[in-house]
C-alpha cells in the first residue's frame, strides 16, 4: 500500500510514499479521490484535465497540488484514473478520469479542504513521505 | 490530564502562560472532571498557540467539546482588539457559517406511521454527499446577490418565509461581505452546491422533543414536547470551503509581511485592519451568507415534502433559530470594564447571548439567544438558552456539539455501518447515508456524550438547557 490512513480525531490523516517526487504527489491525488469517492476500480479514462499548481516550497505545492485536484473533482464531477505530471518549481500535468457514478463512487466522504497542520514531506531512504491532513 | 493544567472550578481549567513559548494570555477550557480525563495533548497545544496571536484579549478559549483540529481547535474561541488584532482562517475553519438550525412542525410521533418511509422521501429530495447536486440553476449575477443577502436572498427566491430572516443570526445575513473577494473558483464551486446538504458531519435529522427542563423558555421559544422537529447541520459548501484555502494563502504571505511569528502554519493571519484581513473578512463574510441561503433552500425542500406527505401547512412549520458555528464577527462586549468592538472567532463553537441583547429576535429577547446544540446520530440534541454568564466569561460563546473522541479509522475497525444503523434500528432511530462507511465514522460512540457536554456549559453557567430532543431519523451525507 502506498498509502495509509493514520489516526485523526476529526479528520483524515494520511501517510503517503512513494519512491520520488511526481509519484508523492500523484499517489497523493489518489488517496484524496479514494477519501472522497471510497475505492473503486480503474476505469479507461475518458476525459482529461491539464493541472497546474505553483508554490513557494515542496509543502506549498503539495497544497496547492491537491487543493486544485479537489477543485477539479468538484466541478467536473471527475474520478481520477490517471495522473501525469512533471515537477520542478512548479507542477504542471493531466488528469485523467470517468465521470462520477454514484453507483460506483459514493464510498466516500467530502472533504473540505487540504491543512497544512501537522504536515509533513520528508526525504526517506527509499523516496519520499507525505503526511497530511484532509479536513472533513 | 498534563501536570501543567490548573483546575479553577469544577469546570473551569486554565492553561498557563508558558505552556508553548509566545503565549500572551493564559488559555481556558470547560469540561467536567470527568471528560477532563481525555482532553487530547493535540487540543491543549493548539489552544495554546491562539494564545500567543496578537491582539488577543483575555482568554484563549476551549468549549467543552474542544478536540484536536488545526489552526483552532474545534470548539476554539478568542476575541481580538480591532486596533491590535488579527484575523485568522484558522479561527473559522474550511467550512465557514457550518451551522444547524431547527423547524418545528405540529406533528407528534403518532402522526408518522411509517417513519422510514419519511427518511427516505427526505433522502431522495434533499441532495445529500459526495457528488450531489444542486435543485437550482443559479446564474452569476444570482449568486452574487446570494452572497450578500444570504436567506434573504433565498426567501425573495421562494425559498422560504419573511419571519425566517430574523430568526437567523446576524438575521441571516452578515454585514461587510465583499463578494469581489470571493474567487472565481469559490463561485464555481457554489453554483453547482447551493442547496445540498454536503457529507462528514452535515446531516438532516427528524426528532421529537422527549423533555423539557425550562417551561418558561420552552414557551417563549414556541416548543412543547411531544413536538416532531427536523434539524439542519450543513455550511457553506464548496464555495466556503475555497475561501478559506485562497485566502489562507495570500494570509501567508501577509504573516511574514506584517512580521507576526506562528507556532503554526494554520493559524497565518493578518491584522484587522490590513487590507489582506479586510478582503479575508469581506470573503467570509460573503461565504457566511451563502451557508444561510444554503440552509433556507434546505428547509424549504423539507417543509415542501411535510405539506405535501402530512397535508400540514407550511407556515405552520416555523424556523425557531439558526446559529453559526464557525464563523468570525464584529460583536461588542465589556473589556475591562468599557464597551469595546472585538472580532470574535468562533471555530466549532455557538454564540449564546445573554437576556437583552439587540441581536437576540424581540420575541425571545427577554429569555436569551436559543442555542442549538446538535447530538450525534443516536444520541440526544438540546435546545439551550444564551446567559449573562456567557457575556462575562466567554464573549458570549458556548459549545457546538459533542465534539469526537474516536478517529474516523478507528470507528470504521470497530463497527460496520451495517451493524451501527441495526443497533440504532433496534432504539426506534433510521438512518439513511449514501454508504455504510459514513455510517460507521459517524457511529454515536466516537462523540462525548452530547448529554455531559451539555450538561458542563450549563453548570459552567455560559448557557442553560431549555430541552431535549430524541432522534427518530437521520439522513447523512
């Protein structure tokens, strides 16, 4: 598992790896969708979205990141598939996804938006580590 | 408990100065001895680290259903000088005017034979969770008027009654919005939401109130037991919820510019009277008066599908009050001793003015603010009354809720939503989500007890139990 959910009171707390940077932050894209939409199967993708996101240091951005992937969730009704991005002082990237079906994807919980409290994004061993809070 | 927390009364704790480094003012929490036993390690620094914010008078303020959050704790208070003082996102929450109000209906139980099948109607017209969509088509020009008139707005839409608008706080609409300030994304956002009722902890919620414990205010705020209520906990939706993430950013930016120093990246704020804190102001005062609209459109659904299933009449449906839980206001109050202006941040907390206050509607003024405070899916929810022990302690604030004590996770390992809403079947409560995970999370044993949480604020003397309401049926986003 790539990520996994840690103990929070009142929100979803999160740790995510991955072994560098633009998978952290598509991996992370995931486990925002599969909090919000609980989890689903992968689908051929058949709509796709450009996404870009700026920030002043690598938490800024995973911020910025994943506060524009809810937007896109939001208001297009999407279910990621796919995520591709590339990474240096920005990010910039496709989403690809299907359409929202309650039938398929009403696992979840909304979440309201992406707090940098208790956040962190670490250099390991192996790669990198995310934890992070989703408020709900 | 951790060794550094005096106890003042019996439900009166103080953090001390020091506790974190910075702290201007000492914090202050109620809770009962008894729930003082679990006060999280997390809740107690956060509360410490408003305190060190400038401009803060008094207190750092913690309710009895504080819990760990970020920025403020979840049931947070703190009031700021206007000339010395911030303004924090963090002091509001994402889900900015999230706030319950309450209907009455002339209904008893026995009026409701098939109970489930009302939950269900409810569930089918009230646009609930994840991927919900909004009963209206509003335009851009509408929307902007929705963000400064707020339930106003939605009653001169149809969406309700003239005599709702004043018994809404603020009278459902705050002063100072600045909808130039609320981004292009936040409007996005809220066309498509305005009128759902969102996921998490937003529910609707069928009751019967099974006690009353003040006769005299029960009268003067209209109920009497026996009587089936519905109860409505949602907020501003998506468009709050970008509000506070746009401006939590540029408020970044003005924390390093105007020199304030955080224990926390979550409280960035700015002054008062900076024109980043004016636009934030301005944002979420737009947002708060979308959450009322929000809630007046709910409302109507819910008293259209009541006229329609029981053939009673829709005026005969009124709303008793509507509070907001997070939310950042202009209030006066006595400050050592002289009437001052302060911004009050209420972040999962209630205002609960006491008797005589101008903002109180005349009919219930001579009793106090009602206050609402909402259990959780199997326990009960009150109907409370504002104090003057509220305007002197706290500025005028009270609890929200039952506040968590177990993690989503945690209630998810211990129950399926299966088997929560089948021990909530066999108490005579239906519950309807759009999935058994919801459920689960949102199970009676992860919240305080809403009985002892009440129960503090009304011993602590900052409110005082009107009545009870009981559970019949819920439906959860």
């Amino acid at each position: 598992m790539v990520f996994e959910e840690l103990e929070h009171t009142a929100d979803v707390r999160m740790r995510i790896s991955a072994p560098d940077l633009p998978s952290l932050f598509s991996e992370s894209g995931f486990a925002l969708a599969k909090t919000l939409y609980g989890p689903y199967h992968f689908e051929t993708p058949a709509y796709s979205f450009p996404i870009e996101a700026e920030g002043k240091d690598p938490e800024e951005l995973m911020v910025n990141f994943l506060s524009e992937l809810l937007f896109l969730f939001e208001t297009e009704y999407l279910v990621p598939q796919k995520i591709t991005i590339s990474i240096d002082s920005s990010v910039s990237g496709t989403v690809e996804g299907v359409l929202f079906d309650r039938a398929k994807h009403a696992g979840g919980i909304g979440v309201k938006g992406i707090s940098y409290s208790g956040m962190s994004l670490a250099k390991t061993d192996t790669g990198y580590e995310l934890i992070i809070i989703f408020d709900i | 408990m951790n060794s550094q927390i005096q106890q003042i009364t019996k439900t009166e704790w103080e953090i001390p100065i020091g506790f974190v480094p910075g702290m201007r003012v000492p914090g202050r929490f109620f809770l009962s001895e008894n729930l003082a036993e679990n006060i999280e390690d997390g809740a107690l620094t956060q509360l410490a680290n408003v305190a060190t914010l400038p401009g803060i008078i008094r207190y750092s303020f913690g309710m009895p259903d504080i819990h760990w959050g970020y920025g403020f704790p979840i049931g947070g208070v703190a009031a700021f000088n206007a000339e010395t003082g911030i303004i924090s996102p963090g002091g509001v929450g994402f889900d900015i005017n999230c706030g319950v109000r309450m209907i009455t209906t002339p209904l008893h139980i026995s009026d409701i034979p098939d109970m489930k099948g009302l939950i269900e109607n409810l569930f089918d017209s009230v646009p609930t969770g994840v991927g919900s969509k909004s009963p209206l088509r509003l335009s851009q020009s509408n929307l902007s008027l929705m963000l400064e008139e707020g339930a106003k707005n939605a009653v001169d839409m149809g969406y309700g009654m003239e005599s709702d608008i004043r018994r809404c706080e603020e009278n459902g609409a705050m002063k100072g919005a600045l909808p130039e300030h609320v981004s292009k994304k936040a409007r996005q956002r809220g066309i498509p939401q305005c009128g759902t009722l969102g996921s998490g902890n937003h529910f609707l919620e069928v009751q019967v109130i099974d006690n009353i414990m003040d006769a005299s205010a029960a009268k003067t705020f209209g109920v009497s037991e026996g009587q089936i209520c519905v109860m409505i906990h949602c907020g501003s939706r998506g468009l709050g919820h970008q509000v506070c993430t746009d401006h939590l950013q540029i408020l970044e930016s003005a924390t390093k510019k105007y020199g304030i120093e955080l224990p926390d990246r979550q409280l960035a704020c700015a002054p008062l009277s900076s024109p980043e804190g004016e636009a934030y102001f301005g944002a979420m005062a737009a947002s708060a008066n979308y959450a009322w609209a929000n809630r007046q459109i709910i409302t109507h659904i819910v008293r259209e599908l009541f006229t329609k299933k029981f053939g009673i009449s829709y005026e005969d449906m009124p709303l008793i009050y509507d509070v907001a839980h997070n939310v950042a206001k202009w209030e006066e109050h006595d400050v050592d001793g002289s009437r001052q202006t302060v911004c009050v941040h209420r972040k999962g907390a209630t205002r609960a003015f006491g008797p005589g206050r101008v903002e109180i509607p005349q009919e219930y003024r001579a009793c106090g603010q009602p206050v609402l405070i909402p259990g959780s899916m199997g326990t009960p929810s009150y109907l409370l009354a504002g104090t003057q022990g509220a305007m002197e302690k706290t500025f005028g604030s009270t609890c929200h809720g039952s506040g968590r004590v177990q993690s989503r996770s945690s209630a998810k390992r211990s129950q399926t939503g299966e088997e929560v809403a089948e021990a909530l079947l066999k108490r005579g409560i239906i519950v309807r989500a759009p999935n058994p995970a919801a459920i689960a999370e949102e199970a009676p044993e992860v919240y305080k007890s809403s009985s002892e949480v009440v129960q503090t604020v009304h011993d602590a003397g900052i409110s005082r139990i009107v009545a009870r309401l009981r559970p019949l049926g819920v439906i959860k986003g």
